[in-house]
C-alpha cells in the first residue's frame, strides 16, 4: 500500500466568502471522501487501502490535521453524486474518492517543524523558510518511514486510536 500528503488549500468559490483549509477538511471527512480535478498528482495512482495523510495550508493552518485509508476507487462526480460543496459556485472537482477509518489529529499540533522532516524536504534541501514552496503541488508521495513519523509527532484526539 502507498501513503499520500494531501494538501488543502483555502478554496475561493466563485461568490461568497472563501472556505479555509479547515473547512474544507471537515466538509470531506464528514461525507467521508476526498474530491479532486483531474490533473491532481498522484490521483490516479491511489487505490484501496492506500494512507491519505491531510495537511490544511492557508493562513489559518499549516498543520497535518489527519489521515484516512482509502474505501473504493474513485468516481466521477455528476448531478447524482452526493452533495458537498455548492456545485455552482466550485465546479471544478470531477471526482471523489470514498475514505473509512478517518483519524482526527489535534488540530495546530504538528505543523512544518514536522514537515520539514519527512523525505521529500529532506530531499529538496529547502531552507525551512521555504519549505512552503514543498506543497504548492496539492498532493506528495510519502515513504512509509515519513508516515511513521507523522503518526509519532501528530498527536491523536482524545478518543481516535491507530
């Protein structure tokens, strides 16, 4: 199995107030899937049973907020999906990705002093002022070492256990 770094953006809809990271997270946890555009790294390669490993940028984040495995395969959004988002005003995903086992982790606690560890960083040798540039790509290849220690360093909810 593969493990992922999603990275989340705030998310400006076409009208109306921008959604943050955070809420974009909650949104897809709650529904219990993760949606995409077509040109997202590494989407098509993720199957069932893969890690997702989520970390929230934006000015209100920059922390790894949580993780999940993969359900099933990926399908196409279309009128009959279920609702997440206000289609009309953020179009843009075309398909969505079914998780189970999600696992919350406290939010702000593991941040880029955590980021900067894993071996992409490492690998670029990027200053840790710019380590932000790392995860402009939306999603990363992780080893199974870099997952280890997220889950080290990225302290659980009270009430979620791996």
């Amino acid at each position: 199995m593969a493990q992922y770094l999603l990275i989340a953006s705030d998310l400006k809809p076409f009208e109306g107030k921008a959604l943050t990271a955070a809420d974009i997270y909650d949104l897809m946890m709650e529904n219990e899937c993760w949606e995409f555009t077509d040109s997202a790294p590494h989407f098509k390669k993720m199957e069932p049973g893969d890690t997702l490993v989520f970390y929230l940028g934006g000015p209100k984040g920059r922390y790894i907020a949580g993780e999940a495995e993969v359900a099933g395969v990926a399908k196409p959004i279309d009128k009959n999906s279920p609702k997440t988002f206000d289609r009309s005003q953020i179009p843009f995903f075309t398909s969505r990705m079914p998780l189970k086992n999600i696992k919350r982790y406290k939010p702000g606690q593991a941040g880029l002093d955590v980021i900067e560890k894993l071996s992409f960083a490492k690998d670029s040798n990027v200053e840790r002022k710019y380590i932000g540039l790392l995860l402009r790509v939306g999603c990363r290849r992780l080893a199974q070492a870099d997952l280890s220690l997220i889950r080290k360093h990225a302290p659980r909810k009270h009430n979620e256990v791996l």
